[in-house]
C-alpha cells in the first residue's frame, strides 16, 4: 500500500507533492482490479493495456498509469491525465490534488512500476526478505514457509505465481505498516531474470528448491539453468542465509556462489536439517523424524507425497534461521497444508481423484507417481499429459515417466503428442496396450473417464499448465476429500 503523492514524488523528484490518498491494490489485468486499484497499462505483444483503461476505472480502478497518447478514445474522454514525462510536467499542477479516477502519464509504465517497487521496498529497512526459486516447489515452499513464519511475524507474499519483471513488483507495491517478512517467489527464464528481481527486492535469505528441466527450452540446458537459478543466492548479503537442497547436486554447489551462510536440507544426514524414517501414509499425509542440531522430533504431516517432506525442511530451516522454536515450526507446518496444490476429491461415481494438474515437469510428475503408488487402491490409473519446455530432455524425459508409468499404473491415458512417448515407454515397461489410451485433448481423457470411472478407482492427473489438465477434475469431481 502507498499514496498518490509517495508514486508522484517517486516520478518526479518533486517533495513538496503531499497527496496522502491510498492505493491499496495495483494490477496490470483490468478484469482483477478491485476498487481503489491503480490499473497499470503495459504494452504487450499480444495486448495493449492502454485499450483496457475504461474498463479497469469502471471495475473500481482510482488510478491508471499509462505510457501512451490516448486523446482520442471517446471512454476516457472524461479522466483527468497528469503528465509526469519530462516533456510534460508542471511543477504546479502536481502539487495539487486531483479527482479520482485520473491517469498518470510516464516514459514507460513498466519501468516505472519497477522503479517505483524498487523505491517502495526500500522503505521497509527492518523487513526480512526471502527469495525463492527453483523448477519445481517454489509456490508449495511459499505457502508452507508464510504458514511456519506466521506463527512469529506478520507476513507479506506474493498471490498466485507472481513471480515475474511485473508480477514481483505488484506483489512488493502491496507491502503495508506492520509487515515484517516478505516471502518473494523468483522466476527464471533467461540469464539476468533473477539478478533483476534482486536488484527490485534485495533478499536476505534466499532457497532454492531444485534444478530440473523446466525452460530448457528458453535456457538450453541444466546448466544454465542451474546458473541462472544461483543468481539468488550470489545476490545474498554476508549476514544472509541460503538454504539449499543438499540432493540435488546443482544446488549443492551453489554453496561455493555465495558469501552468505548455508544450511543445506534434505534426507542425507549430511545436511543440516534433514529427515529419515519417511513413511507415507496415502491420504493421511506423511510421517518422518527430523533433525537439526542433535535435536529430532518426529512429525505427522497432512501433506502428499515423498516431495512435500523436502518442502517442509525448507521452510523448517528458514524458520530456525529467524528464531522460531520447534513447537512454532511443527505448528505452523500443521497448518500448510490447506494451500498446497495438490489435493484430493471424490468423483460422481465415488473414485478417488488427486489432482496434480497445475503443472508438470519431469521431478514432480515422478513424485506425483510415487504417491500414486502408496496410496491405497484397488486399480490406480495414471492421466498424464504433455511436459512442456522442456528441449533437448523432453523424448528422455517423457520415456522415464512411461517407464515409471508403467510399474505403477494399471491404465494409462496420455493427452498430447509428446506423452505418446510416455505411453510407449509403459507399454515396453509391462502395462498391457490395451490398458493404454492416447488423446489429443484433455476433453476427450475426461470423457472416457466419466464413462468408465468405478468406485474401486485411484486417478492421478498430472500435465503441464498449457495443456490445460486442471480441466478434468472438475468435469469429474463431487467433494473434496477431508486430510
């Protein structure tokens, strides 16, 4: 949250600016803005945010950031425009308050929300920043980590997967009075992606979750992407700390790129915090001692899944780095699992459905077919579509998920071109072809299911986000499933 006068005296460098007013909200998508929301209108290659002024003013927008002349569209013909270009400003005019809903013209309206995000952090001396990042688990670890830590501070996140050059800054411009830690998801598609989110919210604990295959595409390779991913933890202070996953070995060294002070998680006892004794428990969650520090305690968590464990070190050791107790840690585990994606229904016809399907890569797909394979059930079918991004690993990396498929599955149905690999791998791996099923689409997947579904089974979805996998639940669903 800031006021009108914070942004224009930002873009001005004017101080006498004093307009006090609240912007409690800024959004780029004028379908999500909330009353009093400043709307900022970004160019895109697809859409130009400048055609959807009017509507975000009338969803409740006061104020509009614009980069572009819009004198002759009719709707806006009634908004006052403040022009703040160098070319533009009067001194005089700015001091003085205007009557909402206005626009506030700028050079480029992105790079001034950046800059402004950049400014707007920065007068949170005290707050504690966490960057995450990783190919798989960076949201699970935020929720779960914002959970641990609320049993301390009062925590500020990003929503959703706000983790871009524009969404990071939306999620900063929200930071309020009395905010203490501000958990940051950081995303990585290129070299420097990673160093830019730093340079806007400078993190002061930074974990990275794992280097997987995920925009290799973009990237070209582990490598890079590895490199890419470790611009967080080169961007740690000395006093800071990295927390890495000490088994994943592009992690591991990660400890050698930065000045800060590691702690390694994992289930290696080498690590400082890890855990053994793992037992699954299907829909009951997971079991586990932890350590850390010649102190262990043994943990029951509704959470799925062998990978969820690792996710709940992660945020155990972030909240030892910041003074919580053990009982704070536990408690506040306890609690995260009510945000994680994946979560399980019943299906009209009384199958159990585990919904995995927001999206996919090789790490997690082959976590999601370990739960699968603990969870309790009498024919266990496998929904599997298409990993996305993947470049040179994508046939190695479909053929691994088939050969797994095919162990753990007793039907098989693939949506899309490249899990054809993933079916012909389960079939050479003992599935039987006709318990394999191909489709183009995930409606045409749904609509065997519906006819073929019994009570006796387990389905597992799972497939990258463009495939639009997350369909199919719903189309099935009829409650969700207590934990």
């Amino acid at each position: 949250m800031f006021s009108v006068g914070e942004l224009a005296r930002h873009l001005t460098g004017n101080t006498q600016i004093s307009d006090g007013r609240k912007i409690p909200h800024v959004e780029v998508d004028s379908r999500k803005v909330i009353h009093g929301s400043m709307f900022v209108a970004a160019k895109g290659e697809v859409a130009d945010g400048h055609d959807y002024i009017a509507k975000a003013f009338a969803n409740g927008a006061t104020l509009a950031l614009i980069c572009a002349d819009v004198s002759n569209n009719p709707e806006l013909a009634d908004f006052p425009i403040l022009d703040l270009r160098p070319e533009g400003y009067d001194a005089q005019v700015v001091t003085r308050e205007i009557e909402f809903p206005f626009m506030i013209r700028v050079e480029n309206s992105i790079e001034a929300l950046q800059s402004f995000a950049k400014a707007h952090v920065a007068s949170f001396p005290a707050l504690h920043i966490i960057g995450i990042t990783g190919s798989v688990g960076k949201s699970s670890t935020k929720e779960l980590l914002a959970e641990v830590l609320r049993q301390r501070y009062n925590v500020h996140k990003n929503k959703g997967n706000y983790n871009s050059e524009i969404g990071l800054p939306l999620t900063a411009l929200e930071l309020a009075e009395g905010h203490e830690v501000a958990i940051f998801e950081m995303g990585f598609y290129v070299p420097g992606d990673i160093d830019f989110l730093c340079s806007i919210a400078p993190p002061k604990i930074g974990i990275v979750t794992n280097i997987g295959m995920v925009h290799a595409e973009r990237a070209g390779s582990q490598a890079e992407i590895a490199k890419g991913k470790s611009e967080l933890v080169r961007n740690l202070p000395k006093d800071g700390v990295a927390i890495l996953n000490y088994d994943d070995p592009l992690v591991r060294a990660m400890a050698e790129e930065t000045q800060a002070k590691v702690i390694y998680y994992g289930f290696s006892p080498k690590a400082d915090i890890y855990a053994d004794q793992i037992e699954g428990l299907g829909l009951e969650g997971m079991r586990f001692v932890m350590h850390y520090q010649n102190e262990s305690m043994t943990i029951h968590l509704p959470v799925l899944g062998r990978h969820s464990v690792q996710t709940a070190l992660s945020a155990a050791a972030v909240g030892f780095s910041l003074g919580l107790t053990w009982q704070e840690i536990i408690k506040g585990l306890s609690f995260g699992h009510t945000q994680l994606r994946l979560i399980a229904v019943r299906s009209q016809t009384g199958a159990l459905l585990i919904d995995d399907s927001y999206n996919a890569s090789p790490q997690s797909t082959m976590a999601a077919l370990n739960l699968l394979e603990q969870v309790t059930g009498n024919h266990k079918i496998a929904v599997l579509g298409d990993m996305l991004e993947l470049g040179i690993y994508e046939k190695d990396s479909h053929w691994k998920i088939g050969m797994k498929a095919g162990l753990v599955a007793n039907t098989l149905l693939t949506v899309g071109q490249r899990a054809k690999g993933i079916a012909k791998a389960a079939g050479q791996n003992g599935l039987s072809q006709d318990k394999i099923y191909c489709f183009d689409t995930p409606e045409e997947a749904t609509a065997f299911l519906r006819k073929n579904l019994t009570a006796q089974d387990v389905v597992l979805v799972k497939g990258s986000y463009g495939m639009k996998m997350w369909t199919i639940i719903p189309a099935l669903e009829k409650s969700e499933v207590g934990l």
